[in-house]
C-alpha cells in the first residue's frame, strides 16, 4: 500500500520521481509523453517504481511551476520541457 500524500516516505518518492523526470527532459528536450509513459517509461528504466497517482502529482506540480508545459488534460495530457528551462 503507498503512502499518504504528504507523508515523510512519500515526500522522499515525490522527490526523487521530481529528479528523474527533470533528468530525463534536460537529456532529452524534445520528449513529451503522458503520465502512464512518464511512469512505464522515464522512471522505471532508472529502476525505480512510482505508482501513476505520483506520477501523475508530481507532473502536474512541475507544470504548476513551470518547469514543465502541459498540453491537453486527464489521461491523455502530456507533459514536456518547457522551453527556456535551464537545469540548476
């Protein structure tokens, strides 16, 4: 069973989920995908696993901050670098 949002563990998974996807898009800056492909596919190649709800929250607080760019919405929304963001 995950953890609830906002817990010290899952604050710690949010994170690294956080990392990674800025990771991957700073590599590849011209990626989009949706959140299931964020999870199947960016995350769980570094070998780590986050449930698509994580996923799901930390894409949208990226695109909340800017970092990322959102385009459509629900399940089929994708997410990508928004142009301009440098890494830190």
């Amino acid at each position: 069973m995950a953890d609830p949002p906002g817990s010290p563990d899952e604050d710690e998974l949010e994170q690294k989920v956080a990392s990674l996807i800025m990771e991957y898009l700073i590599e590849h800056p011209h990626a989009m995908d949706t959140a299931e492909g964020v999870a199947s596919w960016w995350i769980r190649a570094e070998g780590l696993r986050a449930d698509l709800a994580t996923t799901r929250r930390v894409l949208e607080r990226l695109a909340g901050t800017g970092y990322l760019v959102k385009i459509g919405e629900g399940a089929q929304a994708h997410f990508g670098l928004r142009k301009g963001t440098k890494p830190h």
